[in-house]
C-alpha cells in the first residue's frame, strides 16, 4: 500500500474554534521560528525554504534540484541546525556501496571466551535528517539502499530489522545540467519523494546582499528552535486538517488527468496530456496533495483546505510523476507547463453553499 495511506481517508473532525485556533497558531509559530533561523543563513529562496519546511510538516522526503552555487546543500544543512535533531550527511559517489548507507554486520570476538557473533555496524542512515547530496551520482544499487529507509523507516540486514529515529526525512539533492557520469533516478524512488523542489538564480538584490555576507569575516549561526517532539506534533496538527469533499475530488480529478494511458474515465484527456505525456502520476500524488494542501492551509491562518492550497502545492508534488514523451522534448513543452495547462482546465466541481456553511462552523 503507498505510503500516507491513512491521512486521508477519514471523515474529518469538527472541532471547536478555540483548538482550531490554537492548532493553527502553535503551527505558525513553528514555522515562523524556523524560518527567522534560516534567514540568518540562506538569503532568499523563500519558496524552496517554505515548500521544505511543509515537507517535513508532512512527513514528506524532498528533492531539490539545481545548478551548481545555489546553496542547495547549505539550505538543507541550515534547517538541520535549526532542529535539535541529528543530522547525517551522506556524499554519493560512483563508488559508494549499499552498506556505506545503511550499514553492515562484523563479525566481533569476545576475547574472554573466544566466542564469535555478528554485531550490525548502523550507517549513517541513522539519523533524523538526511542529506544525500548529489543522489544522481551513484548508481542504482546504492540509490535503492535508501527505499526501504524512505519508505518503511527502517533498515533490513541479515534478515533483522533496524527502525530509523523518528522523525526522519531525505532531503536529496540533484544537479540538473550535468549528465557525464550520472545515474538518474527510477521512477519508483522519485516517487518516494513527497516533493520535487526547483531552485532557482537569486534576484540581483539578494545576490548583492549573498555577496556582502560571504566576504566578510562574520558568520551567523542559526539557533536550534524545535525538537523532534515539536515536529511530531506539528505534524499530527497537520493531519487533524478537515478536508471537503470537493477538495478532495478536485485534487483526484487534477491527479487522474494525466494517466494517459488509463482509459476507464468518461471524460476525456485534456489535449496536452495526450500530445506530451507517456506516463502520469499514481495515487501517491492524490495522497500527497492533499497532506502537503493541509499544511499549506495551516501555515496560511486557515484551518480548512481549498481548492487554492491544492493548486499552490500541485506542481512540486507532480513534476516528477509525470513522464513526458519525445514530442514534449522536441516542442519544449516541460512538467510543470502540463501542470499549468490542468490546473487551468480542470473544473471544480461540489463546492456547494451548504458545504461552505458547514465548514466555516469549524472556524467560527
């Protein structure tokens, strides 16, 4: 069964307006903490910052791709410092093995008897916050070290079970120009990743002020502001969000519009999933918006998921589920232009008066 497969198939909740309240501002408060930390460091990039910190909230993995110089690496190694948690960095290389990552069994010798017995040696897996930098560097045998982990939280070695700490998260990075000596990911481990985070040049005024920090001989440290007990409770803050039918249903209809090849919908494909997809999203994606839509809501004041929190985490959550075909390639035509053609096209559909009514009584 995918993960997160319990988040959001029960009926919500209503509760009063005073826990919603509360929820909502114990939630802000964290995330406005952390994110006066990581200013300390990272100039800009409020959106990646952002969508990372919901990932987390979600107990969502993260790719961030990038060209080189943008910080990828010192934003993730930032928001490590500004959870007391432990931190793990792991470089992939073409000649990393699997149990550089997860670990592996020596045989120990107990010299007062001579006995002998294998003792598991834990990778650097083992820890709350994973930086795997350059993830596409390594190739797949040691790229499929990390499922098991990102999926079940655990690791497997000689048949025992070793459970990861909680809470855990992969933030991998991705350079995105250079394919000499790469090994891009399957498919079945992207998906694995709650979001696939694009970062960008800085504007000129945040390169300027990027600049005048580096060249100096001041160093900022940003300060430790959530434990790992903080983050497990925002994150079941963040699951507790009700969310409408309608909602919901949008999110699904965005998601099963591009199954190009699935032909049991009445309605048809819109035309560019039929001109430029070959592959679309799985129930992964509808799972994922909807989590990632809750604690967009959240962290925006509301208490509620709309249609919008849908549409503001669609595209980090789908471009790396879609697959587009040869004709996308030799028209230019990218991911995240599909996404900005559905999410123009596709209707919301069941948003009634009544329903508006009834959830508004959750906030009043």
């Amino acid at each position: 069964m995918p993960d997160n497969a319990d988040a959001s198939h029960t009926t919500p909740t209503v509760i009063s307006a005073q826990d919603a309240e509360a929820a909502v501002a114990e939630v802000r408060d964290a995330y406005d903490k952390l994110c006066a930390e990581i200013r300390k460091v990272v100039v800009g990039q409020e959106d990646v910052v952002d969508q990372l910190l919901v990932a987390m909230f979600c107990k969502g993995h993260a790719l961030v791709v990038g060209v080189p110089g943008l910080a990828k690496t010192l934003l993730i190694s930032t928001i490590s410092k500004t959870l007391n948690l432990q931190f793990s960095r792991i470089q992939f290389t073409p000649d990393l093995m699997p149990s550089d990552i997860t670990g592996t069994e020596v045989i120990e010798e107990d010299k007062a008897t001579g006995s002998r017995e294998l003792r598991f040696v834990r990778g650097p897996i083992f820890a709350n916050i994973i930086l795997a930098d350059e993830i596409n560097r390594t190739p797949p045998k040691t790229q499929a070290a990390l499922l098991e982990a990102m999926q079940e939280h655990q690791v497997t070695a000689g048949g025992v079970q070793h459970h990861l700490p909680e809470p855990f998260f992969v933030l991998a990075t991705q350079n995105p120009i250079e394919q000499e000596g790469t090994y891009p990911l399957p498919e079945a481990q992207l998906d694995r990743f709650m979001f696939n985070v694009t970062i960008e040049y800085p504007g000129e005024a945040d390169e300027a002020e990027i600049i005048r920090r580096t060249t100096t001989g001041a160093e900022s440290r940003p300060d430790a502001v959530m434990s790992g007990a903080d983050v497990k409770r925002v994150q079941d803050l963040v699951r507790e969000a009700p969310v409408p039918d309608h909602v919901i249903h949008y999110a699904l209809r965005l998601v099963r519009a591009t199954r190009v090849r699935e032909h049991t919908d009445e309605s048809p494909k819109p035309q560019i999933v039929r001109d430029y997809l070959s592959w679309g999203a799985g129930p992964r994606a509808s799972q994922n918006i909807i989590l990632a839509a809750k604690a967009r809501a959240i962290l925006s004041g509301q208490y509620h998921v709309n249609i919008e929190h849908v549409r503001a985490v669609a595209k980090p959550v789908l471009r790396h589920r879609i697959i587009t075909n040869f004709s996308a390639e030799a028209d230019n035509v990218t991911t995240d232009h599909v996404i900005d053609a559905l999410l123009r096209d596709i209707p919301v559909e069941g948003e009634t008066p009544r329903e508006k009514k009834r959830i508004d009584a959750v906030m009043r």
